[in-house]
C-alpha cells in the first residue's frame, strides 16, 4: 500500500497546477511533473517516491529474514501498479 501513494499528483494538486494526467504522458511521475516547468515540485516527486522504498525496507528490516526484500518488492509493484482511484486507474 506505501507504494501506492501518488506523490506526483498529490503534490501537482496541492500547487494548483493542471492535472498532470493530462500532461506529456500523463504518467504521475517525477519526469512528468517536470513537464509542468515546476522543477521544485519534480524533485520533491522523486525523492518521495524514493522514500516509499526505503520506508517499505526499513520496516521490513524490523521483521527480519527475508521480509525486508518482499517489503521492497512489494513497494515497487505498489508504485507501478498502484491500488485505489488516485492512481491512473481511475482513467481506463
């Protein structure tokens, strides 16, 4: 579910610009929201989206054995195939 956060549509919503779905690609990412000359916004897009992961790990690490590598993955598939209405999925 961490990885399913969408931080470049989150944060494009919260300064007010155009929906970023229908910009460039219209994917919700870093190299997107670039796209909307918002060079601040971009970076805090990527370092969030780094974040998911490193979250996901450091709290898989408390479980312990392998858990910090399915956390990993798990966050992954999250930020590619994101769950809920938020994400892209909402416009297929």
């Amino acid at each position: 579910m961490l990885g399913s956060i969408p931080f470049g549509l989150l944060l494009t919503r919260l300064a007010g610009t155009p929906d970023i779905r229908t910009i460039g690609s219209g994917n919700i990412g870093a190299t997107n929201v670039l796209r909307t000359g918002r060079k601040d916004l971009a970076a805090a897009t990527l370092v969030l989206d780094a974040l998911k992961g490193t979250v996901a790990v450091l709290l898989g690490w408390k479980i312990g054995a392998f858990a910090p590598l399915l956390c990993a993955v798990g966050a992954f598939l999250g930020h590619v195939y994101p769950v809920g209405s938020a994400s892209g999925a909402a416009r297929a």
